[in-house]
C-alpha cells in the first residue's frame, strides 16, 4: 500500500483538530472496510487516516430524551446485539446483518456505512425512513443534520474536511414504530443491494399515517419516495390497489441503472416488489 | 510507528510503517504466516483473526489500530500434539481440501461457538459467509462445526 | 446389477428390462477371478489384497492444514530476496513502439528492469508456443505484459512500474468470436487465422438421416467465461545456484512441463533446472502452465539474489487463465418414439490471446459434444478461435461443462416437444456396455443407465 499518516487520537476534539491541520487530505477511519480498499485501488488521495473507532464518547447505545442514541463508532455486529435496538428500532438490526459479513460487521460502523455514501448503503434506508438524524462536530463547533442533507451525491456528504458525525439518533416520536428492511442482492451475504429498501408507518383506526417509504441503490443517493408516501397517508390499510398504485409511483421517483449486476428492467419490478412488501410488513407488524 | 500487541497471550512488537496491516505485520515482521492473503480487501476472509475475541479480516486493520489490543490467529488455537477441538473434527471430517481456506475458516468458527455454542446451520453459514472456500462447497465444514457443538452439548449435559 | 462370469465370458443376469437394449449382449473383457464369481465375491477379492478399498481415511495434509502450518509459496522466504512486479498493457490490442524502464531502473530500491527483448527465445504454451513472456511487439489483452521490475519492497515495485513508459500504436480489438473467425477480422497473431485450431468427427451420412428422420431440433447455446479464483493467487519465485543450476519454486501444476518450457525460453539444458512445486492452494486447472517464472529467473540472474512475485487479486482476474465460452449450435434427428438418429454440432470456443489448453479443449469439448448416447449419424465442427481476451486454458472439465450444459438442455428440449419423460428419452438413447464412443471407441464399464436409473430413485422422479 502507498504511504500515508496514521493519527491516534484520545477524544473527538482531537481527532477534529486533526482533521484540519490535514485537511483536505485527511480522513477519519473506524473499520476502515472500505477506506482502505479504495486506498489499495489508489482511488483515494487520503493522506491522513484519523483513527476514532476507539473514541468513548463515539461509542455506546442508550436512550436519552432526543431518542435511541447510537454512537459514531458502533459497529454492525454491536448494534445487532443489542437490547436497545432491538427493543426500539428492530429494523436497524435487519439492515445491520445485511452488511457484508461477520467480518467486516465486526469492523464496520454506522457512521463509516453512512459517510461511505454509496448509492446501495444498506444503513441508509432505515435511519431515513425513520427520520433519524446525525449529529456533527466540527471546528466550528455542533451541528445536526438529517439523512437527506447529509447525502449529497455518490460517495460525497455534506461534511467539510475537518466533520466528524459523532452520533446517529433514532427520534422518540419513531422508536418502537412498525418499520421494516429489505434488500435483495444476488447472495445473502457479501452482496451489494441491486436495490434495498425501508418502510415505516402507523395504522390508527386502520388508516396508515406517519407513511415513509425509503430506497436506496435506485439513485445517486438513499431517497425518500415523497409521493409514493403521500398516496399512502391517510388511506386504508386493507386497500391492495392503492398499495400497487404506491409502488409503482416509488418506481417513478427513482432512476436505476443498468449494470453487470442487474439491468434497469430487473431493478424497477424489485423496486414495487421491496416497497410493497416493506409496507404490507408493517401494516401486519402494526397489528401485533 | 512502534506497536505493541498481544499475539497468542505473548507480547510481541514490532516497528513498521503507518501503511502496514494487521496481516502484514503477522505475516512478515512476525513470521506467521498461518493467515493467509487471498484478496488484501477483506472478501475472502482468508485474513480471518480475531481482534480482542472478535472476528475480523486482518488485512483491512491497521498496526495501529491492533496496538495495545489482543489477536488470536490460527498459531495460538491448536499445537500438533494438542489440536483444538475445531481443528481435530475439521480433521474427521475432511472439511479442508486444499488448506488455504482453512485457518481463517476456523477462526471464523471458533469466533462463533465462543459466541454462540449452540448454533443452529443457518447460524454456522452466516458465521461463515465471509470465509470463500473454493474447493469443499462448504458443506463438510458446517457439518463439522455443528456436530462439536452437538458434542459439547451432549457432554455438558 | 448382477454379473455372471462363466467360462471367461460374463452375462448380465438381472438388470431390468428398460435398461436393456432389446438386440444387446453384453460381451465384457475375460475377467481375472475365478469362473462363476458374482461381484460380491469380486469385491471381497480385492479388498484382500488391498484393504484400504472401503475404509475412511485422514488426508495426509488434514493436520499442517487445520494448525496452519502448510507452506505455500507466499509463505516462505528466501535470504536477501528482491520483489518482483509485472507492468501490464492497458489496451486489449495494440503494436508496442517503444518501451522505456529507464527512469523505473532509478526508482528506489529497484535492482533490475526486464523487457521482451532481453528474453532468449520469448514465447511458450501447452500445445503451440505462441505466447511471449513478455510482450516485445504487441499486445493482446488487457493484461498483456509489457515489462517487469525487481525491487526491495513490493510498494517499491509498484511505484518503478508507474514510471514505465509504453508507447503503442491501436489496434482494432476483436472480442466476439464468431466475428474473430470472418476474413476480414482483426488478426490477433499477424500472418496466422484466428482460427488456430479445430477438430472434426464425422461418423455415419447426417443429412441423408436428416431426411429421413420424424423430427429436427435445432437450438443454440453459449456458456461465459469463469474465472477459477483459487483461494491461493498464483505464486513463484526463481534464484540461481553458484553452479549456475536454476532453481524455481512455483505453485504450476505441471513441473515437467514448466521445466521444458524454462529450458527453451532461457536455452539451458533440462539438467540445469530443478522446478519445486509445494503444496497449492487450489488450481482447478489455471496452474497448468509458466506465468512469469522465465521473468523471475532472468530478474534474478542480473541481480544475483531471489526473486518472488504473487498474483493480486487483481492480477488473477486480469491475466490468468480462464474457461473458454462455448458457442454451440445442436441439431438433432430423431424419431416419434425419441430415438436419436442424427446430431449435427459446431462448437466455437473463445480461445482468448493465446492457446494455452485450447487446442485440448477443444478437442475434448468435440468428442465429448454429442453427449453419451447412442448416436448412428454425427458430425462435430469445433474451432478454437483467437480474441482480444484474456488466455481461455483448462478448467475442470475441459469442455465437457459446455457441452453437457448444452446437449443436456437440448435433450430436455426434445422431450418436452415430443411429449416423452426427460428420463425416458435418456435411458432409451444413453450408452450401454460395449456401445461406441463418437471417435469409435468401444465403452466398457458402462453405467450410464444404472446411474440414471439410481439417481432418479434418489430423487424421487417417479413421485414428481
């Protein structure tokens, strides 16, 4: 492998300050399951790695009056072991053991999957359905951000050079909502999403409400499919035309492209697929 | 960078450049060369050593990221004259063919009976699911893994 | 399936009607035990004088397998050895025009460069020796070699390669193979067809069964390129002793024919090369012939010190080889009652760049077309054929995938038009004891029906 830095830090102050003095060459790492694979591709120009995986106050999963707080540097295999989530956010724990393998879960955290920023991210579309958001520390000091104005494009966020997220919260209002995960890749593991996908809603007096519907792999960055929801809200949770009808105006939000992995064609029928079955999974686990 | 790792329950250090992996260091500085380098981009899982009892590829840590912190590779589960449980049913069983697989197959394995002692074949698969074999189909190394564990239960019992 | 051995000849005394040809004797070779043994008592001879037959047993290497402690290749070190990277062409077809390693050779820690030009007799292969080493005058796949440096450190290595300088002149690359075999397609080796090799088996009048046949089927079928992925990247390292007796590690297969070829590449005698081959770590066929050994042992001999290189993944998927794709065309007569009488089949496989194991695949992937059944009329085209991709070698099986994939979907094809049992239509046309090979070969052992028939139990068939 090229040279580069290696910066150990002992807080998130530190590993900020680094990131500046090198920016904007400097990257933070944590599993470094993909960091390192684009620098061995040399398609990277990472020249300071800034290691926070270790950071306390990056790790942990409580509950605090914002909601289900997950720490920066947890990791995948983490968040699928633990009470918390599984109590309050199960779907996140779906997604989470959808990533690669035991492995690169072992290594990989929530925070890497989300600033990786790829297209078929498979952490996205839960945290987005659920209208999770990010908190960010920088040299400028806090701020917070939502998934939508975190991903920007394929493989870039809203952060600057010297921004770290420091932790992801799940908001109170959605803990414990009836939301659901899928993603089809052409193997269970060590595959990437052909198109993944998140459902979350509410059925009150068998109306759905609260209707969030989010896809990834299907567009630059994980989306939101706004009118797909918007048909849903308000209207019969027994209805299966108005179900087809949602799935296939998600169809018309996104932009699938043909690749070695499937064709366009292939991924607009997962597309209704993945967005009806994550709804009607929801509406049976509303019931329960 | 200087490192310091327990390896095995033995301290070993080393001093390398910032570039370096885990499975670098283990290989080259170390002259264990048990973990094996089948891809260098953690898909083939023949890396596997687990990193303070944890299952990770080796080849995407950084020394500086196993500084200070304990790995147990292939070298430190068995000895020929005291074989690990796992490598001696892998052994009944003919789980490996050309070998290459192997040890991080069964670190990967043992990752997952210290976890979950009683795993069910689904359970061994997803354990494994990082490990490429391109010689067996597998099928004799889940065999294997589910028939200790269905010993240790019956002599629990 | 019970076989009477009687006065030397052996009748078979209860196989079942359906899996016996109606006008067939079964004539087996005069047996070595006793007149009048049954095949329980056969295989209790045997076992006397082998025992193992029969019993389990612990692979010998199950153990250095499980501790990890097999060594392969990439495993072991040589004192005061150098690294050693291959630059490959970027471009799938193009004339070299120049090659500069001047400003590579000052790189740090690099001791020694290495061109095509420097190689004594550049070029080797299985069946022709039209593959260079290294690529002096043109390239033909992505991949392609075109220089290689030796150096203190694989990074080292890497960053001389970056500073290698290749000029080529294009080329029109051909990828597809039935266009490769047109006249006017690009030639991959100038002056030679693309088609390089083909085999021909002609057996029986096709088209005067054709004409006479019930039914024809004609169906087409291709199979892609696999890549082997053997969890051990291919691996080899090369020094000299001070008797000047080259020595070289490899994970290749076939260490004879390694050696051969080192002899006439470097135009020393047999008796100067010793070829160490080691445990591998998977080969299914793509460690069956040199990659960059004669490199390695040229690198070695200017620096004086060993030399080592292992494929990256990378490289495996670059420039090694690969499973030819198939293109195949079936067309088969046959009767009401599902009898083949007729089969007409050309086969083009992508011979990738360079020979390799083509010549032998495709030879094989011809004998192997028609399947094995019972066919009076036959004829088999197959072609080897160059293209701008990757060498296409030997991967298990050789052909015969290819071919069974196609003549087995055909089949089910067939059956399912004619409204006869996938089964059926098998054990009425498969090969019994004693029938003919399509290159005239008289089979025996034959078991093709019993295996059906016991597969189909296993399976459940019937309950389907």
């Amino acid at each position: 492998m090229r040279p580069f830095e290696y910066v150990s830090v002992s807080n998130a102050e530190e590993a900020v300050k680094a990131l500046a003095a090198a920016a904007p060459n400097g990257k933070p790492v944590a599993g470094c399951t993909d960091l390192l694979v684009e620098i061995k591709h040399e398609a990277s120009s990472a020249e300071t790695l800034v290691d926070i995986s270790q950071l306390e106050e990056l790790r942990g999963i409580e509950l605090t009056d914002q909601g289900l707080r997950i720490g920066a540097s947890v990791t995948h295999t983490e968040i699928m072991d633990s009470d918390l989530v599984a109590e309050h956010a199960p779907a996140l724990q779906d997604a989470a053991h959808t990533i690669g393998a035991v492995q690169t879960r072992t290594l990989g955290t929530l925070a890497g999957n989300l600033v990786t920023c790829v297209p078929s991210m498979d952490s996205g579309p839960t945290l987005m359905a659920l209208e999770a958001t990010v908190n960010i520390l920088g040299s400028k000091g806090t701020r917070s951000s939502s998934m939508e104005e975190l991903f920007v494009f394929v493989r870039k966020t809203s952060l600057e050079a010297d921004e770290i997220i420091t932790d992801i919260v799940v908001p109170t209002k959605n803990l414990k909502k009836p939301t659901v995960f899928h993603k089809f890749g052409l193997r269970k593991g060590q595959a990437l999403a052909l198109v993944n996908a998140a459902g979350s809603l509410h059925v009150k007096d068998g109306k759905m409400t609260d209707v969030r519907i989010s896809l990834g792999a299907v567009a630059p960055v994980v989306i939101r499919c706004l009118k797909a929801e918007a048909h849903l809200e308000g209207k019969s949770a027994d209805d299966a035309q108005v179900l087809n009808e949602a799935a296939e105006i998600a169809l018309s939000e996104t932009s699938p492209i043909d690749d070695f992995r499937a064709s366009k064609a292939y991924r607009n029928e997962l597309i209704k697929i993945l967005t009806k079955r994550c709804i009607e999974q929801s509406i049976a686990l509303s019931q329960k | 960078m200087e490192i310091k790792v327990t390896v095995n329950g033995a301290e070993k250090a080393a001093s390398v450049p910032p570039e370096t992996t885990l499975l670098s260091v283990l290989r080259e500085q170390w002259g264990m060369t048990g973990s094996k380098s089948g891809c260098e981009v953690g898909d083939c899982g023949a890396c596997t050593v687990l990193l303070d009892g944890k299952p990770v590829n080796a080849c995407l840590v950084l020394a500086g990221q196993a500084n200070g912190r304990d790995v147990l590779s292939i070298e430190g589960l068995g000895t020929p004259n005291n074989l690990d449980p796992l490598q001696k049913i892998f052994e009944t069983h003919a789980s490996l063919q050309c070998g290459f697989c192997g040890p991080g197959v069964i670190m990967s394995a043992k990752a997952l009976l210290n976890k979950n002692p009683d795993p069910t074949r689904h359970d061994v698969r997803d354990a494994l699911a990082g490990n490429l074999c391109r010689c067996t189909g597998y099928v004799k190394m889940i065999d294997a893994v589910m028939e200790l564990a269905a010993n240790n239960k019956s002599e629990a019992a | 399936m019970v076989i009477t051995v009687k006065d030397g000849a052996a009748t078979d005394t209860n196989t079942p009607e359906l899996l016996k040809r109606a006008d067939a004797d079964i004539k087996l070779p005069a047996a070595p035990h006793k007149p009048g043994s049954d095949l329980q008592t056969i295989i209790a001879d045997v076992n006397q004088q082998t025992p193992a037959v029969g019993q389990r047993v612990v692979r010998v290497d199950a153990r250095a397998h499980g501790l990890g402690r097999t060594e392969y290749i990439d495993d072991m070190t040589w004192p005061n050895q150098l690294f050693a990277k291959v630059k490959r062409a970027e471009v799938a077809h193009a004339r070299i025009t120049s090659v500069d390693v001047s400003e590579a050779a000052k790189m740090p820690g690099v001791k020694a460069t290495l061109v095509g030009t420097e190689i004594p007799v550049n070029s080797f292969g299985p069946s022709y020796q039209d593959q260079p080493l290294i690529n002096a005058d043109k390239v033909r796949h992505v991949g392609d070699p075109v220089a290689a440096v030796a150096a203190e450190t694989e990074q080292q290595c890497i960053d001389a390669l970056k500073k290698i300088k290749v000029e080529y002149e294009p080329l029109t690359p051909i990828f597809d193979a039935i266009e490769a075999m047109k006249d006017d397609a690009p030639q991959v080796h100038e002056g030679k067809s693309n088609i390089y090799a083909s085999k021909q088996i002609k057996k029986g009048d096709v088209e005067k069964a054709f004409a006479e046949c019930d039914h024809i089927f004609e169906d087409s079928f291709n199979t892609q390129m696999i890549e082997h992925v053997p969890l051990e990247p291919h691996a080899s390292a090369a020094t000299w002793d001070v008797n000047g007796r080259l020595l070289v590690w490899s994970s290749l297969g076939r260490i004879t024919l390694g050696r051969a070829d080192l002899s006439r590449i470097l135009q020393i005698p047999y008796n100067k090369i010793r070829v160490t081959a080691t445990i591998v770590g998977g080969n299914f066929g793509g460690k069956n012939e040199l990659t960059v050994e004669p490199i390695l042992a040229l690198l070695a001999k200017k620096t004086d010190r060993p030399v080592r290189h292992v494929f990256t993944r990378e490289d495996e998927f670059l420039s090694s080889t690969t499973r030819h794709p198939f293109f195949m065309d079936y067309k088969t007569g046959v009767m009401n009652d599902g009898t083949i009488v007729a089969r007409k089949i050309k086969i083009v496989c992508d011979g990738g760049s360079y020979c390799s194991w083509s010549e032998t695949t495709m030879g094989k992937g011809c004998i192997l077309a028609a399947g094995p059944y019972n066919i009076d009329n036959l004829e088999v085209n197959a072609y080897a054929v160059y293209t701008n991709k990757v060498m296409t070698g030997a991967m298990r099986g050789f052909g015969a995938p290819q071919v069974c994939f196609a003549y087995e979907s055909h089949m089910d094809d067939i059956a399912h038009a004619l409204g006869i049992d996938p089964l059926e239509i098998r054990m009425k046309n498969a090969f019994y004891e004693g029938s003919s090979s399509p290159t005239g070969q008289q089979l025996q052992s034959v078991a093709v029906r019993e295996s059906l028939q016991m597969a189909s139990e296993r399976a459940g068939w019937k309950e389907a």
